[in-house]
C-alpha cells in the first residue's frame, strides 16, 4: 500500500521550518504528501506547548481523529506537546503511535521503521543529539525565503517558559555547515534567509573557527546571490553591538530586529529571570537608533504575569511609547507545566489580564498608526510574495518587515513573484501599507539603488 502522510503545524517558525525538515525526511523515505487527512496513511501533528490554548489545540484534534484510527491511519505526535508530555499522550489518546520531540528528528527514519514494523508505542523523547537537527532532505515551502536552523534549543531558564525542557539545552551547528548551505540555497535561487533559533543570537561556532553570531550573520550576507538576510529571535541579554556594526556594514543584512523585551517594570523581568533590566533593554533599543541605517525593533509582550502590579504594567506600556515598536506580538501570561513561575503567588485573574493585553494593543495600534501614516509618500524596496487576484494586487516585504500591499502596472499576477521592485507609500492603516509599484528592480546587483531624488530607499524610511 502507498505510504501517504498529512502533516498539521503548530507554534513559531522553528515549528514551520522543523516540519519542513520531517516532511524531506518522510518523502526520502517514500511517502508522499497529501493535503487532507481521508487521504493520508500516516497523519503528523507537530505541536506547541508555548501557552495552555496551543497545547488543547492538538488534543482537540486527536479527540476528533479517533475514529480515523480505527480505518488503520498511523496516527504521530511530535514537537513541544510530545516531548513535554511523553508516554502520557499514550493514555490520553490511545490511537496515537509515535511520540516524538525535536531533539529526536535525526532518528526519524528509524522510528518509523519500528511503526512498519507494527510496533504500537514508538518514541523518541531523549535530548540524544549532540548537535542541531540538520538534514539534506529538507523540503521547502517557499521557493523565495529559505528558513535556516543555526542553533536549537536554549540555555536560560526564564521561569514562565516550557522550551528548555521542550528543545532541550543549546546545540549550535558549525560555522562551515551553515555557510555551505546558505550557499547550496543561493545556487537554488533563494535570495532571502532567516536564520533561526530559539535565541539566534546565542550563537557559538563549535568548530574552530568559534565564529559568534555576528560574524555568522555577515559571512551569509555576503554569500553570492543572497539579497536579504533575517534572523529571528534576538535575546536582550546576548544582544551585543557588533551586530549592529554588521547591519550597518552590510546592506544585504535586513534592518529589523525582534527583539523580545516581556516587560517595562525591572522588578517584574527579574521575576521572570530574564537576566537584564529595563535599562540594559533601553542601552540596546539606544545601539540601534544610533545605526546609520534606521533599524526597526519589534517585540514580544507577556502581561499578568504573577505579582504583576498596575505600576508594573504601567511600566510596559510607557515602554511601548518609548521605544515606539514596528509591530508587537502580546500574551497573556499562562502557567505552564514544570516552570518556576507556577508556584509563585499573586496570580492575576483572567479578567484582568484579558484587561490589560486589551490595553497593550491598543496603545500599540496608535503608535503603528502614527509610524504608518509617516510612511506616505516614501519609496521602499519590496520583495514580491504573492498575487491576490481578486483584488488586483500583489504583497510583498521591505527590509524592515513591513507588509505591503500594491498595484503595478504590469499586472500579470505571476511574473513579478521573487523580484525586487520599488513601490511608493500611497496609503496607511494600522498593520499594513498600501503602494504602488514602480519600475522593476534587476533580482540582483547593487541591494538598494538610488531613487530620482538620489536618496537610498532605505534611508528615506524614518
Ligand atoms: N527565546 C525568545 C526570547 O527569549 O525572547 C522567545 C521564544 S518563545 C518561543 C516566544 C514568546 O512566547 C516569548 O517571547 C514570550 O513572549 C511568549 N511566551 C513564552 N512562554 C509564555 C507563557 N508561559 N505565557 C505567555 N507567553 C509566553
Ligand atoms: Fe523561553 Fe526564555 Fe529560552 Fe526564550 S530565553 S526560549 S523565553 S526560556
């Protein structure tokens, strides 16, 4: 019988980009992919455990899938649920037959000989690998924007969050193997590369070479025909300023930076041991304004943290008029299993919290608003995602990030997909900009060209 398999993701990008690696995987090994489950053999759940909702996501999904089993589909949980959760998926959902974590990828192949084998409980739940998962096989969604894994798991101890105990300690991969296949990616014809990592800036080069992060970062922007690099997470802790010499080194570096603060008030950050304070987070936002290229900053929010106090919140949201964030993605603060900051006391009610994020996005909407709107009227350099027909408009990115929205005059949806173009600022909202293209850019060359006033484009952003 035709081995077939339907593969759900969950969570961030390392999530997206892991599946992008088990999918390679399972097609090396000769199945096929199917887009629903009726038609699957084999049906894949990789999960997140970040907050509660993520993780009753995925048992909502098996509670439904029971009687799929019972026609004989294999049924896998892999990802942050199945390595926090273990062999108690098994009770919980008996149809399930492989349980596996991130840490366990590289063993892939063999556990699913063991489920050929009809063997009913297959795990890999060990942090067995000395080094980050990394596979020739991977097969990538987008044929523009190549996802690359530079270092895995994490080493802090934040007392809210699941990931060390759910990818493990840190594992950096060598300096040799991610410039290889940056280059591998390039003579595929990706332009653009988002190094990853739980705290992608805690990168240390285990080879020789003890490249750090910074160093790293420009050596894949200056790999031939890559034309925009990302990186995403940063941690303020391990965020020195060498990598904003780099940004301004290298145009092909983009100027965004995410960089998660959690919190305004330093006593509510030394709670959640996150090991700096708000004005060790302010010396680095203070680095970045003074780039000679203008960098935008985004973050990630928790509010209701426990002990959380209305001047510590307060705290957060004179943060956010200080710093004037890009974009912001805001949490409710959720106890999560096996974490220091479950057995502190002052938990703050659901109410409240729900309260609060209400008001953080709020104040987020007006900041954006005020930094779109002065965006009008500028020339940006956009890279071509998509085409949505029935609107007549493509969408593409800026260096910083930013989405946009744009009509061109050429407008057979298609051809212009992968390029680079300059589009001008026509309108703004709160999370997106509207434009209209102007002449197409050459895919590669001089990374920013100088627009009729012989100004950059990316200098003219502020
Ligand atoms: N390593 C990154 C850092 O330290 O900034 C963050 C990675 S984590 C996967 C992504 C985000 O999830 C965090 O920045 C935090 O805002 C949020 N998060 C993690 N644990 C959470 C929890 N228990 N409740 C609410 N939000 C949480
Ligand atoms: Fe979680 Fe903190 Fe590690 Fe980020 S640094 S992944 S928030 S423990």
């Amino acid at each position: 019988m035709e081995k077939t398999f339907y593969i759900e993701t969950f969570g961030c990008q390392m999530n997206v980009h892991d599946t992008e690696k088990v999918t390679g995987t399972l097609v090396q090994q000769g199945f096929r992919q199917v887009d629903t489950i009726e038609e699957a053999s084999h049906v894949f759940y990789n999960t997140c455990s970040i907050r509660d909702k993520a993780e009753q996501k995925v048992f909502n999904r098996l509670q439904h899938s029971k009687r799929d089993a019972a026609k004989g589909k294999v049924f896998a949980v892999i990802g942050c649920v199945a390595q926090q959760e273990g062999q108690k998926i098994f009770d919980r959902a008996p149809h399930v037959s492989l349980v596996a974590g991130s840490a366990s990828y590289a063993r892939l192949p063999e556990m699913l000989v063991q489920l050929e084998a009809g063997n009913k409980r297959v795990t890999g739940l060990a942090f067995d690998a000395t080094e980050a998962f990394d596979t020739p096989f991977t097969r990538r969604d987008n044929p523009h924007r190549a996802y690359l894994t530079i270092i895995e798991g994490c080493d802090k101890a934040c007392s809210y969050c699941v990931v060390p105990f759910t990818r493990g300690p840190e594992r950096s991969r060598t300096s040799a193997s991610v410039i290889d296949e940056a280059k591998r990616l390039a003579d595929s014809g990706y332009t653009e590369i988002q190094l990853l990592g739980q705290n992608v800036n805690s990168y240390r080069d285990p080879s020789r070479d003890s490249w750090d992060f910074a160093t790293l970062l420009d050596a894949v922007g200056r790999v031939p025909g890559i034309r925009r690099v990302r990186f995403t997470t940063s941690h303020p802790r391990d965020f020195h300023k060498p990598i904003i010499d780099a940004i301004d080194a290298n145009p092909n570096l983009c100027n965004h930076v995410h960089l998660p603060v959690q919190s305004g008030s330093t006593k509510v950050l030394d709670a959640m041991r996150r090991l700096y304070t708000r004005e060790q987070y302010m010396e680095r936002i203070e680095w970045m304004r003074n780039a000679k290229r203008p960098i935008a900053i985004t973050s990630d929010i928790i509010v209701g943290f426990p002990g959380e106090t209305e001047d510590d919140f307060q705290a957060t949201l004179d943060l956010l008029e200080e710093v004037q964030y890009e974009s912001i993605f805001s949490f409710k603060y959720s106890p999560r299993p096996n974490t220091a900051s479950l057995t502190l006391g002052d938990q703050i009610p659901d109410e409240e919290k729900t309260r609060r994020i209400m008001m953080v996005q709020e104040r987020q909407r007006a900041i954006q608003a005020k930094r779109n709107v002065s965006l009008v009227g500028t020339i940006e350099e956009v890279n071509v995602e998509a085409y949505h027909e029935a609107a007549g408009q493509w969408m593409g990115r800026t260096s910083r990030n930013r989405t946009i929205n744009f009509r061109h005059a050429n407008d057979d949806g298609s051809r212009l997909i992968g390029t680079y173009m300059h589009v001008r600022v026509t309108g703004a909202g709160p999370s997106s900009l509207s434009g209209e293209g102007l002449s197409e850019q050459p895919l590669l060359g001089e990374s920013v060209a100088p627009d009729a006033e012989g100004i950059s484009s990316s200098a003219r952003v502020m």
